[in-house]
C-alpha cells in the first residue's frame, strides 16, 4: 500500500496496552456489565460481549472494540486503523467526528479519539441551505489512502427525505487533524437518484477512482472520482445504479446500504458488498463481482444485481452457536486484504441487547470458483496450522446462513432471524452421521460434505481458529454449497 509521503518517516508509533473484563453470554443470563480490568496483559477473554460500565464518553479510553458501528479499515505502517460511525451504548450524542481506533492484530484495539470536532461546515451547509437540519452525527466514513494524503469520506443526513451529502475531510497523517475538501456527492428531494450516504471508493487498475454510495430510494451507484482531488469527475455527477432489491408496494426496497469494493488479483474480479436489511436486526451480507468496476455486478447464480430481486450468496448473517444467545445486526463491513490474506469487519449485537456494537473481524477464504466466504468465528490472530483428517472426525456444530422473509414491517425491525446451529458427526469410515448416503472427504484443505448422494454438495475450507462462545481454540469450516449457501461449521472439542 502507498502511503502519504509526509507521514512515511512517522509511521512507527507506540501501541498502549489494554485490559478488559470479559465474559461470554450465556443464553438466559442478563447483559455483562462488566468492569474494565487494568494494569493486567491482554488476553482474548478480556474482550466483552457487552459494555455498559464503559460505554459513557468518559470511558472513551477504554472503549476499544466497543461503539464500533460501520468501520472502515487501513493498513498504515504496523497499524491497521478503523474509522467508524460516531455512536455510543446507552448514551446521546456529547461528541461527534467520526471514531478512530488502531490495533496491531486486528483483536485488540485502541481507541484514538475523533477525526472531527463537531459536524463537517461544508456538508451542514448544504443540508441548511436545501431545507434540512442536519442529523447530530457523521455515518458511515470510508478511509481511502493516496500516494499524498488520507482521504476520509463521510456521511450526513436529516430528517428531509433524500436530503443528504458525502463530504471529505483530507491530512497528511492517519490521525489528523483534518480538513475539509468539499462535498464528493449531494443528493436532495429535487434529484431523481439514490441516498448520498454510506461512500466506499476503489482505485482500479488503471489508477481511475470509482465512488460507491447510497441506500434507500434507489439502491447502489457507483460515480467516477477525479484521483486529483477525490471529488466527483464531472460537477453534479451523481453516477449510475449498479444494484437494488426488489419492490414492495410499487417502491425499491429500501434496506440495502453500505457498498464496499475490492479486487481480488488472483481472481480478476471485483467483488461488491452489501447489507441487507434493519441494522438492529437480521443485517446481513451479500456478494457479487464483476469483471470491471463499473459493473455490471452478477450474483452466484448469474444475475445482474441491478434488477429487481434479492441476490446471493449471503456470507455472514445473525446467527448462535450453542452457549451463547447469539449475534445479530452483523452487517456494513469493511473489507481489506494484508500481504494475501482478506479480512472483512463489522459490527456485531449481542442479542441479550441489540444496541451494543461491537467489532468483529473475519478472515475470508475463497471458493475454487472465486467466491469469498467469511469464518464463522472472529479473528484471534492464532499461527496458522495444518489440520489431518483424523482432526476432523467427531462432532461439529453447522450453521447454514439461509433467509426467511419476516413479514411486516414491525417485525423486521427486530426479529433478528437467527441461523442456529445443529449438530452432525463426520464418523472415521467416511459418512456423516452413519447414514451411507451421506458422505465425506477431505483433500486439506478442502473438505467436501455430500448429502443425500450429491442432491447437495458442500465445499468447505478447514481452517484452525478460536471458539469464542467457549474461549478455546478449535477448528472451523467454510464454504458454500451447490445451491450458494453458505455453510458454516465449528467442531466439537468435548469428544
């Protein structure tokens, strides 16, 4: 990665350690409110499921992975910094300028402060001088880094419809200060276009910059930037549509956001994420790819998602293992790649109170037909190891991410759709669960379960990894099936 050319001789800074309380939710027990643990070396189970002790702007110190809503993630130096909505647990706005966090291993993370004292003049004069009153906290930023400078775009909105701007906010380092540098995209009552919020930005391979923004009205577009100064190209541009959902009612299904683009060189495509759905709720994420940036964006199946139907493969969605009530609102990501390995992040909510945040980090794998898949558990930044087939025999906990439509409107609101976890057994003599129609292999690190004699197939990859509901290590599959489901798996280290 290219980095600014004045911040290059400073980028070795000094990490400060943190200690949290920790505790994993049991699935009756009430929220942990656990109190911060100081002066102690950090340890995995230190970082909490829930936070109220230290959710208050006092306690921002400590807040670490905490009040972590829509990160956006760079590789700066040793760092890897994230910016993300300014929110907190339980607690109105008292600061706002978009949060900064930095960690060394993408687990433990330390909190920054605020790229912004209050809310952007450009973007707010916009929203005043078109009607509005703008909302009391910066969304969805995006951290982009050019060969001068750190750009950092961000959201802002009001209560009009439509009427909303992406401004940037631009310095020579990763923490500031910064400036502003004008608004990339508007949008208002008056535009027949889509909600300029939740930006990402892509420099291609032929060095363009590519925009992706927007959610309710009329999904995703995608706008051409000038790489001079990370404003739109052309004056009042506002790009074109590269992807929705289907009607309800005679409108665009309002509940799709946050794009992120990366390119995978290996693969050749680009690859287009979104979130579906209530960000309380059943968010979750979906996929495609396209050979150029401008789209067209086709599903696992094929299909342009720029039509007007819900598309696939979902990668990561609500979901329990035993031992834990679960996670939900797991959705608007980041994703990123360091030295080939991929990494996609999000907030997560603990289903014992849905408006805690907190961040997760996956690693993603990809298919033999290119197509990413996330890890069931958070990233523990463990050595990587080999895994035999004798490893895999006994038994896993599956999840496999499928979609049910909650129907009304209320109810979508909070019915967080959870993808809970069954048992199967991989027996040593090849079959799953004894049956002789259902089958197993293994070529490391593929494995391959076969059910019902090939009416469905799963291609999963076995990685090692740590169990978080039991804080213990443990091995993990994923993958998808014939159909572009994904499968998760956990295995059971109790046999």
């Amino acid at each position: 990665m290219n980095l600014p050319r004045l911040y290059r001789a400073v980028c070795q800074l000094l990490v400060l350690a943190m200690g949290l309380a920790a505790c994993a939710v049991d699935p009756e027990a009430p929220a942990n409110t656990g109190q911060p643990k100081a002066e102690e070396a950090f340890q995995l189970t230190d970082i909490m499921d829930t936070y109220g002790a230290i959710s208050s702007f006092g306690n921002s110190a400590q807040w670490g992975p905490y009040n972590v809503h829509d990160p956006s993630i760079v590789k700066v130096g040793e760092w890897f910094y994230s910016y993300s909505t300014d929110v907190a647990y339980g607690h109105p706005m008292l600061k706002v300028g978009v949060q900064i966090r930095k960690s060394k291993d993408l687990v433990q993370w330390q909190f920054v402060g605020w790229a912004y004292d209050g809310l952007p003049p450009q973007a707010t004069g916009y929203i005043s001088a078109h009607g509005g009153e703008p909302f009391e906290n910066t969304w969805a930023p995006y951290i982009l880094a050019t060969d001068d400078e750190f750009r950092l775009y961000y959201s802002l909105s009001s209560g009009v419809h439509k009427l909303s701007a992406i401004g940037l906010l631009t310095s020579d380092t990763p923490e500031g200060p910064w400036q502003q540098a004008g608004l990339a995209v508007t949008s208002n009552t008056d535009i027949p276009m889509t909600n300029a919020i939740d930006p990402s930005v892509i420099i291609d391979e032929d060095g363009r910059h590519w925009m992706y923004y927007g959610s309710a009205y009329d999904g995703i577009y995608v706008l051409e930037l000038d790489p001079a100064t990370g404003l739109a190209k052309t004056p009042d541009d506002k790009g074109k549509r590269v992807a929705q959902r289907g009607f309800t009612n005679g409108i665009i299904n309002g509940n799709i956001e946050g794009p992120e683009v990366i390119f995978n060189g290996s693969t050749g495509y680009y690859y287009l994420f979104l979130s579906y759905d209530w960000l309380e709720s059943k968010y979750n994420i979906r996929v495609g790819r396209s050979k150029s940036p401008e789209g067209p964006f086709l599903d696992f199946h094929g299909n342009d998602m720029n039509r007007e139907a819900d598309n696939g493969p979902m990668i990561v969605a609500p979901y329990r293992f035993e031992g834990h009530a679960g996670w939900q609102g797991t959705a608007h990501n980041a994703a990123f790649e360091e030295d080939g390995r991929f990494f996609i992040a999000h907030q997560g909510r603990p289903v014992v109170d849905r408006f805690y945040m907190i961040m997760h980090v996956r690693e993603l794998f990809w298919t033999d037909e290119g197509w990413p898949v996330a890890s069931p558990q958070r990233f523990a930044n463990l050595e990587r190891t080999t895994v035999t087939r004798d490893a895999l025999v006994g038994s896993w906990e599956q999840i496999v991410l499928g979609y049910q439509v909650v129907p009304g409107f209320a109810a979508e609101q909070t019915d967080p759709n959870l993808q809970v976890s069954y048992e199967i057994r991989l027996h040593a003599d090849g079959t799953i669960g004894g049956e002789s129609a259902n089958k197993w292999s293994y070529d490391a690190p593929w494995l391959t379960l076969n059910y019902g004699n090939g009416i469905f197939i799963d291609q999963v990859i076995v990685h090692n990894g740590y169990d978080w509901e039991n804080h213990q290590e443990t091995l993990l599959f994923t993958g998808l099936n014939n159909e572009g489901t994904a499968i998760w798996g956990k295995k059971e280290l109790a046999d």
